[in-house]
C-alpha cells in the first residue's frame, strides 16, 4: 500500500518547478493545444516511450478523480435558498398564491388548457411569445370554442375528477409548468413529442433546422415581466388530477434534459403549437379529440403530408394525382428527400459563405499528403475501380466523381463540394466500411463450414448469392439472414469477421493501441470489451469510440480528424455546448461525436 | 456588430443565459430554475474545494443569493456558469481564508452520495481494465486518498483541478472565473497534474510495471 498524500494546502504556490514539456503534455491532455502543437507533442509521444508514460499516469491519476462521490443537496435545499428572497416569499405564501378559481369547476371543461379570459392571455403571451402571440390566444380561444361541451378530449377525461384540495395545491416547480402550459396544450407525454421530431413532421421545419430564436426574434429576453399568470394556474388547477400528474411529469422530463436536447424539443414544441393554431377548427378538433397518442400522431402525420402535397408547384400535383397510389407514395417521398437535400446544401453553403467567395482550400485538401490520403480512402471504401463490387448506385458514382474532377481542375473552393460529397457517402455506407481479417474474408459459401449448405437453398441463397465475392457484403447478407430465424434454427457459423483487437489487420491495430487506447477510460474499455467476439458490432464500437476520441481509424474511417470532418461537413450541427442524445432523429449521424 | 446584438446573439445560443435575464427581469420562476439547474453542480465544486459538506451548501446558498442580489447588473458577455463561478470562487477563497484564522475540524468523506461516473460497487470487485492493482482499496477508502490528495495542492491549484474535471471548464474559462491568464492555468494546471500524479501514482496500475508500452488487452 503506497504511502497516503500527505495534506499540504498551505505548501509554496509553485511546489515543483515548471517543466515546459510537461505542460504541454497536460495541455494537449486537456485539448488545449493549438492543433501543430498538438501534432509535435504527437510526433514526441510516438517517439520517446517515457514520455508515453508519463502521459498515461497523467491521464490515469486524473481519471481517479472520478471516484470522488458527489455530493448531492439537501432536500430542502431549493426552498431554504428561495425563501431568502423577499420576493420569493411574496408570491410563494398562502396569503398572494394564486386565487381559486371564480368559476364553478365542472368535469365537462377539463381540457388541456382553457383560456377563459382572452385578455389576460394576451397580456401573457406578449411576455413570453410576442411574434406569435396572436395565434396562441386564437388556437386557445378556438380550442376552447370548439371543444368546450364536446366532450371529446377523452385523453384528459379518462381519469375521475380529483377532490379540488388535491389537484389546487401547487408546488414549486409547477411555475414553469404553468408558464409552458400553453405549449403543452396538444401533447401527451415526452415520446410524444420526440415523435414529433421525426422529419417528417416538424424535424425538417426551417423553425427548428435553422435555429434562429426560440421566440423568432429577440425581443423577448428584452421585455420585462413581471406577468400573471393566475388564470393559467386556475386552468391548470382544473384538470384532472390524472392530467396534471402527466403534465408534470412531461414538465420534469423535458427539463431534465440536457440543455441542447432541451432546447431542440422547445423548438420542435413552439413549431407544433404554431402549427396547430393555424389549422381550421375541424382540423384542430380532429387532432386534439383523438383517442391516444398513437391515433393523434396518426392524424398530424395525415393532415401534414396533406398539407405538404397541397404546397407543392401545381405541375408536381397534377402528376400526383395522376398515379396510383403506390407510385404516389414512393414519388412523394422521393420529392421529400430532395426537398432535404436541397435545403441541407443550402445550410451547408451559407455555413461556409466566406470561404467559398474567398475560394479558400478547405480543410483537410489544403494538405497535399491528406488530400491523397481522402481520395484513395474514397476509392477504396466505395470500391470504384472494381468492377461488379461498386458500392455506389450510378448517380451517386457519376456524381462522385464529377465534384473529384472539378475540386482537382479548379482546386480552391470546389473541394468543399467533394468533401460534402465524400463525407455523405461515407456515412451513407458506413455499414460496409468494416475491416477485413488478417486472413481470408468470408466471401463464399465454402468459408462458411458445414453451415454453408443451409445457406445455399430457397431464400437464404436469393438473399445472400447476390452478395458473393464481396466483403464485407456477403458475411452481412449471411447475418442478415441468419437473424430472421427463431434462434434454435439459425446454424452454428464460424466468426464472419474480426470481432477482438489481435484479429484486426494491423495497420488499424496500431493506431488503436497507439492513439485510441490511451484516450479511452476505464469504463471505455470495458463498454467495448464487452462487444468482444461479436461481429460486427465489436469494429463499429470502436469506430464510435474512435469518433468520440477524434481519431481516425484508417480504412474505416475519413482520414483526419473526425470532429473537423463533423464540423465542416456535416449538414445539422447541433448547438456548441452539447452532446445531443440518441432519440433525437435529426441528430442521429452525430450521436457519437462529442 | 453593435455589443447589444452581441449579447442577444450570445443570449439565443445560451438557455443559462436566457434563464438569467429572466432572472434579470424579475421572473420568479426562473430564479427557483435556475436554482435547481445549478445547485448540484455549485455544490460539487464548492464542496470539493472546502472539503466540508455543510460548508459547502451554506456557501451554494450564498452565491445564489448574490447572483440575485446582482441580478440587475448582470449582463451577458459571457457563458452563465462563468459567472456564476466567479461569484463562487471569490466566496470560496474568502471562506479559505476565514478558516486559515479559525481552523475548523474538518469532517466527512466517505459519506453517501452518488458516485461521479462509476458502478456503485466495490473497486476491489471489479476484474476489468478498471481494476485496482495489488492494493484493492474500497471505494470510501480511495475516496479519502483521492481528497487526501487534493489537498496537497494549493487553493488555486484545487481550483483549477476541480473547475477543469468536473465542470468540464476549458482553460479560458477557468482563467476568467479565477482572474488570471490562459497561460497561467496551463502551468496552475500543469502543476497541479503533476502534483496528483506523484500522489496517486501508486494506487494505479500502469501494465507491464515499468514497461513503456501498454498492452490495451490487458489494461
């Protein structure tokens, strides 16, 4: 057992003396070196053995620190905080909460939210929504109008009315629930919501890909208020306590979010709810009367393809209507993705605007040696010179290598064309970018053993001979298919591809030792030994964690750093100060990036 | 651009920011927000640089009491939780002083709480790359070494440490919070670093004893 530390606080300020290279060594630790410092302390750390190890006990002393606990507060900490501010316990007491309601509560109006004073509301919404302030108040007047006496919002009336004392007392963090109240008003729970993110149904709006302000303009963070908001609370307090309970827990989840999750889903929630205030009654009726959030999804996801259609130029509508339904479907989809693209190559142009007028070199084909490194990366990973193996479809190739071409005729700018166009592909088929063994791949029925006769028959051979000869194709075709079958079907198959470090070919092997190894934690290591034997989620894992690291895994991964290529080239950048989660759609080529 | 579109533009892309200038503005909601979005962590750092739990809250306590105390004359220039740090640090360091002149006894540190990052289970269970060498301490255990350890450093330089590992803080940044130069956190921090190496050294395994190469399948 080591001698413990002995307590010191009050030792001289520089107790060791300043060692320029240790510096460095810590700074680039952190990621603080400017990136050709990084590459010289890179070059030295790949030289010098000693200085390899002091980096390693550098970074695992650091990472001790981890196993300090973390203290939590208090229970009460919040409320013994708060009730400090005399202004806090002015609005907090008994004697200034919010008043009960004047109006006599009756099962029959317990919609989501009832705006029974359109003034008030108003006056509200000019402090919290001032752009829109106008629709708000009219979907909830409307809402109101429509549905009061309709019984119809099954979805707040499934549940018996609360004894009023139960569902009146509010707590602490019912402030910004009621605050958000008006946002809340057509959605059920969080899933619900993260459904709305999908692309398709408010995912791709300009108001939440482009991220201007939540409120569109700034003007909100500028007003002051202080504002009522009593006849929210009194709408709230007449829920169901059933409704209140989701409600609040929709609020808790929603907050407990990380901030750039946070703030994506408010952008996704503001454009819904603007989208709900403009429809027509019937519409708004349709949608807030459904039976579940299954059905109401349903019913949005109906109304805005309807709405998508009806926007489209009158050519593109009379063809429509023309097909059967089949051919309309796959048309309208395929009109849709080009939509996205469309908008996505403008996002992309306007990111880069300056150095594409200045006609700038960008990263990473200023660097001659990286330029080649990304062609012949390019070459290999959509196999272009082998004839019968292409990855890419016709367009895709033809296009490919159009934007090589003009990048390498006219040089400057263009090759932010071919850069987009490389890392799209790459990500497009990353499943196929996988490295082979050290041995033969498993390309043919005979390197399957015994199993392969299984597989050479009926629907497992229509499935899997289309892919023969090529790698790693035809060891996932096999998986693929082998998947599908109750598990005490599927045949005992030989490994189909490298699934542990010592089976890696070794160039990769190297920079996985010398660059990834020592930046992973010890949790790191072990999340990915425990992929060990499995293919091919073991080599994807470490393209993950490679990602997550920034470094490139060569042949699997775009040569330079991957951060830069995500920053550069990537199409939806989440904002700076965060990791977005995995269940947010638009998000999903990042989720592994830090 | 005009410092007022700035601080919009700054204020957009922050939603701590946000929340503050509706602190700013008098929104009671928000103070209560901003509050239970920031209590955990303020008392993280306070707690690990006094070592004292209770300490720690009274001192949370304040620093939000100031930030509303200050509210009006807040004004977005830079990231919230830097100022908010600042406030901290400059309360934090006073505390330190205080106490040089009446030394307290200073208390817990195995107690309950949750653990940063880890399994709540004994190190000395784990067989993994995370596994401690011969010496197999217990969490709590480690835990007093590890603030032992802590202690050994000099204010600014626990300061720094615990801004840079738990707040995940960039050097600019802690040069802000603590008024000082980037180049001055890089040698504090390099220090410092160096200083929890010479501590801790001995409770890591690095494979291969002196061996400069490590062999990831058995790390």
């Amino acid at each position: 057992m080591p001698e413990p530390p002995q307590p010191g606080r009050n030792s001289p300020d520089p107790p060791l003396p300043v060692d320029p290279l240790e510096e460095e060594l810590v700074a680039y630790l952190d990621g603080e070196l400017p990136e050709e410092e990084a590459r010289l302390i890179e070059q030295r750390l790949a030289n010098d053995p000693d200085l390899r190890r002091r980096a390693l006990l550098l970074k695992k002393t650091y990472d001790l620190l981890d196993y300090l606990p973390q203290p939590v507060v208090s229970e009460n900490f919040t409320t013994r905080t708060l009730e400090k501010i005399p202004a806090w316990r002015a609005t907090a007491t008994p004697a200034n909460a919010p008043e009960a309601p004047a109006h006599p509560i009756v099962p029959s109006t317990s919609q989501p939210v009832l705006m029974t004073d359109t003034r008030s509301a108003s006056s509200y919404f000019t402090i919290r929504l001032a752009p829109w302030k106008i629709s708000i108040v009219l979907v909830l007047c409307l809402i109101c109008g429509a549905l009061s006496g309709y019984g119809l919002l099954s979805w707040t009336l499934s549940a018996p009315y609360p004894p009023p004392s139960a569902s009146q007392e509010l707590l602490l963090s019912d402030h910004r629930l009621i605050e958000m109240l008006p946002y809340y008003i057509g959605v059920d729970d969080l899933a619900f919501l993260l459904r709305l993110a999908e692309p398709e149904l408010f995912g791709d709006e300009p108001l939440v890909e482009n991220n201007p302000s939540r409120m569109g303009t700034s003007e909100a963070f500028e007003l002051s208020p202080p504002f009522k908001f009593e006849e929210l609370v009194r709408e709230f307090q007449s829920l169901p306590a059933s409704r209140q309970a989701a409600l609040r827990e929709f609020d808790r989840e929603l907050f407990a979010l990380e901030n750039t999750e946070r703030e994506y889903l408010l952008r996704i929630l503001e454009t819904y709810t603007l989208w709900l205030s403009r429809l027509s009654q019937d519409q708004q009726r349709e949608i807030l009367s459904a039976k579940n959030s299954a059905e109401r999804l349903q019913r949005i996801r109906e109304l805005r393809e309807h709405q998508w259609v009806e926007a489209l130029p009158p050519e593109h509508q009379k063809r429509l209507r023309s097909l059967s339904t089949q051919d309309r479907i796959e048309t309208i989809r395929r009109l849709k993705r080009q939509e996205s693209n469309r908008r996505e190559t403008w996002s992309f142009i306007r990111r880069h605007a300056e150095e594409i007028a200045a006609n700038r070199i960008p990263w990473p084909f200023h660097d001659e040696a990286l330029r080649q490194a990304v062609v012949e990366f390019g070459r290999q990973a959509f196999q272009l010179d082998e004839p019968g193996k292409e990855r890419l479809t016709a367009n895709e190739r033809q296009r490919y290598l159009s934007t090589l071409q003009a990048a390498e005729q006219t040089g400057g700018s263009a090759w932010f064309s071919y850069g987009r166009e490389i890392y799209n592909l790459s990500r497009k088929y990353e499943r196929f970018l996988l490295p082979p063994p050290q041995g033969k791949p498993v390309i043919e029925y005979a390197d399957l053993g015994p199993s392969a006769r299984l597989l050479e028959k009926d629907r497992a051979q229509s499935l899997t001979a289309p892919f023969r000869g090529r790698w790693p194709e035809f060891a996932l075709a096999v998986l693929d298919y082998i998947n599908t079958l109750p598990t005490h079907e599927r045949p005992k198959l030989p490994p189909l591809g490298p699934s542990r470090l010592e089976e890696l070919p070794q160039p990769l092997r190297h920079v996985i030792e010398r660059e990834l190894w020592p930046k992973l934690r010890p949790r790191e290591r072990e999340a990915l030994a425990a992929w060990e034997g499995k293919w091919p989620e073991y080599c994807r894992e470490l393209r993950k964690w490679a990602g997550f690291h920034d470094v490139s895994l060569p042949g699997i991964m775009l040569p330079g750093s991957p951060r830069r290529w995500d920053a550069l080239y990537g199409t939806r950048v989440p904002e700076p100060s965060g990791l977005p989660a995995s269940k947010f759609p638009p998000f999903a080529p990042l989720l592994n990036r830090k | 651009m005009p410092a007022g579109q700035t601080s919009n533009l700054m204020a957009l892309r922050d939603p701590d920011i946000r929340l503050m200038l509706r602190v700013r503005d008098d929104d009671p909601a928000a103070f209560a927000e901003l509050v239970q979005r920031f209590q955990h962590r303020l008392l993280a750092v306070l707690h690990h640089v006094l070592g004292d739990r209770d300490e720690a809250e009274d001192l949370a306590q304040e620093v939000f009491l100031r930030v509303y105390r200050h509210r009006k004359r807040y004004s977005p220039k830079a990231k919230f939780s830097t100022w908010l740090f600042t406030i901290a640090n400059n309360l934090a360091l006073n505390a330190l002083r205080n106490r040089k002149r009446r030394p307290v006894q200073r208390l817990e540190i195995s107690e309950s709480g949750t653990l940063a990052h880890e399994p709540q289970q004994s190190i000395a269970d784990t067989h993994s790359s995370t596994a401690f060498p011969a010496q197999r301490l217990h969490r709590e255990e480690l835990a007093v070494v590890i603030r032992q350890a802590l202690d050994t450093l000099n204010e600014r330089q626990r300061l720094a440490i615990i801004l840079n590992k738990y707040e995940d803080m960039n050097y600019a940044d802690i040069a802000q919070v603590m008024g000082l130069t980037t180049k001055a956190v890089k040698s504090l921090l390099s220090r410092a670093r160096a200083k929890l190496r010479e501590c801790l050294q001995g409770y890591i395994e690095i494979e291969g004893g002196n061996s400069s190469e490590s062999d990831p399948e058995k790390s």
